[in-house]
C-alpha cells in the first residue's frame, strides 16, 4: 500500500516565495499561484510503503514500511526502482531523490549453502538523497546472526552513523564485474558505530566505538558479491588444488580491491573460554591511517600469565608483495612450495613498542600448555628475594623498534632491532653460556639495551653488521661490527639445500670489537676470588700473567697475538675499553672453509691485520 501526502509547509514556502518575487518584480497584484507553481509544489510528497521485498545478489531486503519524504518519484517510479529488471541496480539508484528515508525496520537474509546469515536494522534515517547519494544516514542499532554449519556466530551494534554514503558506488561493487584498472570509487565519506559485540566459537569481541573515513573499493572480476560468496562456500581443508588457487586469486582482488583512509576503534575487548582455558584481552584504542597503525594500552591474560603494552606501532606496513604473489599463485597448478609461502611475506617496515610488561609463571609451574621443569635451573638466587617456587617470571622493555628494509625472497635484505631498557630476573638466563653466571656476581635483576643493525648490498654481495651490541647497567657493553663477502642472492633462497651451500662460499673481511667495562669485571674478580681463596688483587696478577703470556702464545705468538695479549693484560689491570680490529690481508677475506681447515688460531691470525688497544 502506497500512500502520497501533502506537503503543506512546503506548499505555503513556495507560495511565499512566488508571492515576494511577483511583488519586488512588479508583476501585479496577489492571485491566485500560476499553474506551474502549483505543479512544482504538489509535486513534493510523502509517500509511505508498506512491505517492501528487495534483492540484491544473493541477499533479500524486507522491511515492513519505508517512508520517503521529500521526493518527486510517484507510486510506480519507486516500485520500478526497488523491482529487479533488465536496468541495473545502480542505475535505478542513480535516480533516487529524496528530503528524507525513514525506515523503522529492515530485515536482511543471505543463505550460503546451508548457513542462513540474518541482519536486522532498527529505526534507519537517511537525510538528503541525491541521485542516489546520502548525506548523512544512522541507525540505532542492529542485531546480526549467521545460523547452520558447526560454529554459530552473532552479532549486535549500537548507534551506527554513516556521511556521504554513496549507494550507486556500492550497488557496482557487489553487482558489476571490473578488473585492476578500474578507479577506486568511494563508499563513505565517514562511519561511526557504537556498543559492537561479536561471539563466535566461545569468544566475545566488543568494541565501544568504531569510526572511519573514505571507505573507497574497486569492481572486481567477481564482483565483490560474488567473491565473497565463493570465499564463504570453500573450505579451505578439503579445497582441491584448482579451488585453492581460485580462492588465492579472489582473495588478492578483495585486497588490493578496498582501502580506508583512516580507522580507529576505542575500548576493545576480547574474552576467549575454549576447553576450559580462559584469555582476556583488552585495548584502550586502534588507529589506521596512511600505511600506519598502532595500537595503544593492550593488556591480556592466560592462565597466570598476563601482560601489558603501553604503545604497539606499524609504519610502511604493507600487502603489496602479498598481493602479487598470491596473483602469481593463483595461475599456478599444484601445491605452493616452501618458496611460493616465502614470497608471501608482506612488508613489515617498523614495528615500535613501549612499556611492555610481561609475567610469566614461577619457574616450577607449567605455562598454558606446558610441563613441569622445562625451564633450566635457576643461577643461585639472593636469600632476601622471592624464591622461584613462588616469584613469577617478569619481563619488562621500555622501548623497542624493528625496522625492516626491501625483501629478497620474502625475507629482508636491511634490518636494525634496538631493545631499550629490557629488564628480566638473573634467573631468566641461567644455563645460557656467558650469562648463567650473572646471578653469582650479585646480579638479582638485568637491564639491557641491545641493537642489531644489518644491510646486505647486493652489487658488492657484502652483508655488513653496523652494529651488534649488548650494554648492561652496572655491567657494561661489548660491541660488535664487521663485514662479510661472498654473500649472493642464493643466500635467501628457501631451498635449505641451496641457501647452505651458498653460505659455505662467504667470506670474512672486517671484525671490530669493543667491550666497555661497567662494572661487571670488578664483580666477577669479587666472586672468583672468594670462591678461590685469593685476594682481588692476587687473583688480577694472576689474570695479568695469563692474557699477557698465554694468550699469544696460543694465538702462535705473532705480531698481531701479541698485541692482543698486551691489550688484554692492560685491560685486566685497569678494567676500561679493550678494542681489537681485525682485516683480511685478502681483500676478498677468509673463507668460512679456510676459518675450519686451519690448523692452528695462528694461522688464522697470520692472514689478518690486527690492532688491539686497551683504555
């Protein structure tokens, strides 16, 4: 039923208006309106639908009544454009004008196979309609329910808010095919949701806002309804080759298909109960723009481990090699091989993270999953501190970035790791060699700062480490940095076979090292000489006489050995920077098989300029 009402405050505007122009126009005294005025003013209606079915695809639209106010379309024009015919979806929207759509109710069902995916939408207001284009739209709220198959999911929003909503965009996606070189054609100008909450499989996802802005898509070979339909229908476990790569192929359209200007979501939560292991996770807020996300106050809980993360960020994140190797995928036939995955991997650029804070199970119990005394044993611990039977395991790290540069076969040919301020118990790192003994020089809690700094050129087939150090406070550093020759692209093959045999051909040019005393010598001299009964002093002499003599002498007593003997000898004497350099005569450097085959550490030094300094 269809019923057209009379606009009378519009009707007495336009009179209004028609009588002010005649009068300032000189056209005569007040009548009676003209009878095109007439015409354009009752033109204007309300008209109200009772029971409108739509479909769109393979989704069924249904809503018990549908006012649209404001609008020049009749009875039948309105029919023709909700009615599927020979003109297409968009086209019909294209001629939708309207003041205002008020829909109290609208129902949405969409079946694949034997799953039956419901929506339903309360009180929907759409303000300025043109061609088919909104201006602003909102709903209070939506419930939303997928039923049949093994794992059933629902879903409910609150207030939901959507500006420039382009509806002839939208009915192109999901309904006209298109290809890579269609242009990108925007959907939203900006959205916001309220009070989001999603369960599935026994997890519950909130979140208390979510908000975007120029939601854009491209048309597809599929059409994006049609691609989504076929990702839903396959089941990736008992998918053949053929499906699989299909599915590949569809997957890479959707993603290079669709991007956001900027997302954010605020108050997350997520409460995951499976076979009786619980995990909470929380967020204070998610923010996605141009290439870059971050995630800010996350906390989680397993069992009895919990953590917490001030700031987690991505810059230069990127799907585009993902995207092209699924592409390439997709045409192939068979299984995709260890080097097909490889080619998968997106690019990473920097990750940055501040405030972490981790604490892991005390050292006699089980993490989630785990056993009993998996852990290595403890390094003897302060009488006065926790004992590990009862003390959890805590990790801190102040800050932290990964940056990750261009990659070669999915894996990346630049990188630098730098860990600011990574705090963990002594006991953390008993067993390990060179660090288990940290807590018997009077080491209860360590705080490191580490860097890692690599680039591989490719022209010179070098790999140079810039930097790799590890400082401690109270402790000191030690620093590393060097280069190796040799290094090919057949080193980053996937093939183990082929990436192995290459790095037999890499060579030694460069080794610098640097270690600065911060006060760790001094403690390992305290705990060796109370162990051994001698004097600080005494047990220091005895260290002198060693480095100063026997170090060359097991280095073959060349120039270069006994310079590094003196160094170290004046190091041991007065604890400050010891700093050793070494460079290949060669200039190709020493082969990995020439280090293995010497006979003796000197002939080794033999092929080396060597310098040593200490303090």
């Amino acid at each position: 039923m269809i019923v057209p009402q009379g606009r009378p405050f519009l009707v007495r505007a336009a009179g209004l208006s028609v009588c002010a122009l005649l009068v300032l126009g000189g056209g005569g005294p007040i009548g009676a309106l003209p009878a095109w005025a007439q015409e354009a003013a009752s033109a204007v209606q309300d008209v109200t639908l009772q029971n409108v079915t739509m479909t769109v695809g393979g989704t069924t639209l249904t809503a018990p009544q549908i006012v649209v106010s404001g609008t020049r379309l009749t009875k039948d024009d309105l029919l023709a454009l909700l009615k599927a015919g020979p003109e297409p979806l968009a086209a019909r929207l294209a001629k939708f004008d309207a003041a205002s759509i008020v829909i109290p109710e609208l129902r949405s069902e969409t079946r694949i196979g034997d799953r039956a995916q419901t929506a339903t939408y309360r009180d929907i207001t759409a303000r300025d309609v043109r061609g088919g284009r909104i201006a602003q739209a909102s709903a209070a709220g939506a419930t939303a329910a997928e039923a049949g198959g093994d794992k059933p999911r629902s879903a409910s929003y609150g207030r939901m808010e959507m500006k420039d909503v382009d509806l002839v965009a939208m009915a192109r996606l999901y309904g006209e095919a298109g290809d890579a070189k269609s242009p990108m054609m925007r959907i939203y100008g900006a959205f916001t949701a309220a009070d989001v909450a999603m369960q599935a499989d026994g997890t519950v996802v909130k979140i208390a806002r979510l908000e975007g802005s120029d939601l854009s898509g491209r048309q597809i070979p599929a059409t994006w309804t049609g691609a989504l339909d076929s990702i839903a229908r396959t089941d990736p476990k008992q998918a053949d080759p053929a499906d699989r790569a299909r599915i590949l192929g569809t997957l890479a359209d959707l993603l290079d298909g669709f991007s956001v200007g900027s997302l954010q979501a605020s108050g997350l939560t997520i409460d995951q109960n499976r076979d009786g292991e619980a995990m909470a996770m929380t967020m204070g807020r998610m923010a996605f723009s141009s290439g870059n996300l971050s995630f800010e106050d996350l906390g989680f809980t397993a069992g009895d481990t919990a953590g917490k993360l001030s700031r987690l960020s991505f810059a230069g994140f990127s799907f585009a090699p993902t995207v092209a190797a699924m592409r390439k995928l997709s045409t192939q036939a068979g299984e995709p091989t260890e080097q097909d995955m490889r080619q998968m991997t997106p690019m990473l650029g920097t990750l940055a993270f501040k405030d972490l804070s981790l604490d892991l199970p005390p050292d006699d119990k089980p993490a989630a999953g785990g056993k009993p005394g998996t852990r290595p044993p403890a390094a003897p611990r302060d009488p006065l501190a926790p004992s590990a039977a009862t003390a959890p395991l805590h990790i801190g790290l102040r800050d932290g970035a990964l940056a990750f540069g261009p990659l070669r076969d999915g894996v990346p040919t630049t990188g630098r790791a730098n860990l600011s301020g990574l705090t963990l118990p002594a006991s953390a790192v008993a067993g390990i060699p060179g660090l288990g003994s940290l807590g018997l020089y009077g080491y209860r809690d360590l705080d490191l700062d580490v860097v890692a700094d690599t680039a591989w050129n490719e022209a010179s087939k070098e790999l140079a480490f810039s930097e790799v150090s590890v400082s401690g406070k109270d402790m000191g550093s030690v620093r590393i940095n060097g280069t190796l020759g040799g290094i090919g692209p057949a080193v980053f093959d996937p093939d183990p076979s082929v990436s192995t045999f290459a790095m037999l051909g890499a060579t030694a040019k460069t080794l610098d090292l640097k270690i600065q005393n911060g006060g760790l010598f001094e403690r390992f001299i305290a705990s060796q000489s109370k162990s051994l009964s001698l004097k600080p002093e005494e047990l220091t002499q005895e260290y002198v006489t060693a480095t100063t003599l026997g170090v060359p002498a097991i280095l073959g007593n060349s120039a270069g050995a006994k310079a590094i003997g003196a160094a170290m000898g004046q190091f041991v004497t007065k604890p400050g920077t010891l700093v050793v350099s070494a460079k290949a005569k060669n200039a190709g450097g020493i082969g990995m098989l020439e280090f293995s085959a010497a006979p003796t550490p000197g002939a080794v030094l033999d092929r080396l300029d060597v310098s040593a300094k200490a303090n």
